[in-house]
C-alpha cells in the first residue's frame, strides 16, 4: 500500500497501524487462531485512539473563543479558526478587523482577553516565558516592511538568527546563509546593504531570514503590499514552492484576493471581529454570505457601507447653520 499521498505524518502512522491490524487479522483468522483475536481488539482500539490524536495533531494552530479588545474596542470576539499542518491559509478582511492583531496572539506579542490560541498543541497564552521563546524558535515571521537590521548586509541579516539561537560552526552557518538566499534567488546579492535593496529584494531577503532556523510554520504580514507586478509573482511563487517543499505551515494576512486566492489552500474571511466566511478559494467565489461577495469582489457598497453613520442628508441641509 502506498501511505505517501497523506500530508501528515501522523495520519500515515494511524493508516499503517490500520493496515497492521487489517492484515494480522486476516492471517489470525485463516489459522483458525481465534482467541488471539482479544489481543488484536485491543490493538485495533489502540489504533482508534492513535487516530483521534493524530486528527487532533494536524490542526498546527487552533484558536476558540478567542476574544481581544483594546480598552473598549472589541477587536476579535469570539474567533474559531484551525490551521491545518502543511497548508496555506490565508486570514483576509478590512483594515482594522484583527488580522495583524491574530498572528500577534499566535506568536505570543499580545495575551487574549479570552479564549484559547493552541500552537502544535500548547496554549501559547499559558507558556512561561521560556517555553514561549522555544516554541518561537520553530516560527518565522516575515514582516510587512521585511524588518531587515539596517546596519547589517543581507549575509548577516539571514545569519542572525542562526548566530543567535544555534552554536553551528562559522563554516556551516555561511553554507546554511547561502542555502537560503539560493532558495530566494538573492545568494548573489550577499554583500548588499538593505539600503541597496528594492523592495521587493528586502521582503526576499526577510523570507530568506524567517527560514534560517527551519521552521515548522511562518507567518507572513502583507507580503505583496506596495509591489510591482513580477515582485509579486515572485513572492507568490516562493511562498507556496518553500511551504511545499520544506514541509512548512504558512499563514498570510493580506488584502490581496487574486493572489492569495491563487496560493492558498483556505481562506477565512474576518469582518467586525468574527469569521463571516471561511473555505477553500473557489469554494468563497461561491459563497452566499453578501459581506463575502462584496470583499471578494471589491464591491463600493454592501455590508460595510459606503456612507459613515450620520444623521439624515435632509435634515443637515435644513439645519440652521
């Protein structure tokens, strides 16, 4: 049997356990071998339980309930999502509805007023500081200006943080550097400062920095904000080659509908500090939800008003100035 197809290593180990159990079966019940059977249904509801968790397991972030505000203003309330390992999932919405705010709380900068955010199975709000530290190891962050050091060219930028959470050997961190800029196209453009840089190239040369650790996931805060349209393409393409082929996670926050749509495995739609809509890409341009196909398609009107709230035009026009 092939087990390859299945992303998650958890779900391929359950399948085998299944096959495991499936054949042994069969072979126990050509010889007649019965009473060994009472073993086998004990494997079998080993197997059962192994599946539950492994389901569990390939959820890589979770939030329930989640709610945060900032003084009296509620930014999300109430906001269920899962992140599946191994996918692009794209979190979109308006200005102001939590979208920056929600990869804080996944890595751990802000605490929820409520609710829980679960991170490869912690709840991040819990962690001790030390424990927070670790797990932020095993994430990367490309910023929405790139966030380069700018006194540092683009060979120390991607080499910091090996410098400062790894004891590797000069040697190995510079072939690891090299690696990464290969992998973004930049490894010839080593020597450059940030200064030297296009836009384009410094969110290149952050992307190249957020996989220097080898991540489990990376988050990512408008990538495609302010680019030309090949810078863009190029982007799109790495996010989804690197989350491909290292096995990654990826979240993305952006306004962005065509690219997105076209890079990612799943969509969820925030308005007012609650999901309205959530799904694959083509299953969104299907959707129902008014709040959905106007955000999707950029319509003027609709859910989210064009007029702010104020009292009647007629009666402004007749007031006594």
């Amino acid at each position: 049997m092939d087990f390859s197809s299945y992303k998650s290593p958890q779900l391929r180990a359950v399948h085998v356990c299944w096959a495991i159990v499936l054949g042994v079966r069969s072979l126990l019940t050509e010889s007649a071998m019965l009473p060994t059977l009472s073993a086998l249904e004990l494997l079998s509801r080993n197997c059962e339980s192994f599946m539950a968790e492994a389901i569990t397991k390939d959820v890589l972030v979770k939030t329930r309930g989640l709610r945060f505000a900032h003084g009296p203003r509620v930014i999300l309330d109430g906001v269920d999502i899962d992140i599946y390992r191994g996918e692009v999932t794209t979190i979109m919405g308006p200005s102001g509805t939590g979208k920056t705010t929600l990869l804080r709380l996944i890595g751990g900068q802000l605490k929820p007023n409520a609710g829980r955010v679960e991170v490869d199975g912690l709840n991040v709000p819990d962690l001790a500081l030390k424990e927070l530290y670790q797990l932020r190891k095993r994430m990367g962050m490309m910023f929405q200006t790139g966030a380069l050091f700018t006194d540092l060219n683009v060979f120390e930028n991607v080499a910091f943080p090996l410098r400062e959470h790894t004891r590797l050997p000069e040697a190995l961190i510079r072939d690891l550097v090299l690696i990464k800029l290969q992998a973004v196209g930049l490894r010839g453009a080593r020597k450059l400062m940030p200064a030297e840089l296009s836009g384009g190239m410094a969110r290149r040369v952050a992307l190249a920095r957020a996989i220097a650790l080898d991540p489990m996931m990376i988050m990512y805060d408008e990538p495609f904000t302010g680019q030309d349209p090949i810078t863009v393409g190029v982007i799109m393409q790495l996010i989804r080659q690197i989350n491909d082929y290292l096995g990654l996670t990826s979240i993305i926050v952006s306004h962005d509908v065509a690219e997105v749509s076209a890079i990612s495995d799943r969509i969820y739609l925030l308005s007012q500090g609650k999901v309205v809509a959530q799904g694959p890409p083509a299953e969104l341009q299907q959707s129902k939800s008014e709040w959905a196909q106007q955000f999707l398609h950029g319509l003027p009107d609709g859910p989210v008003p064009f007029h702010y709230p104020a009292t009647p035009f007629e009666d402004d026009l007749m007031a006594v100035a």
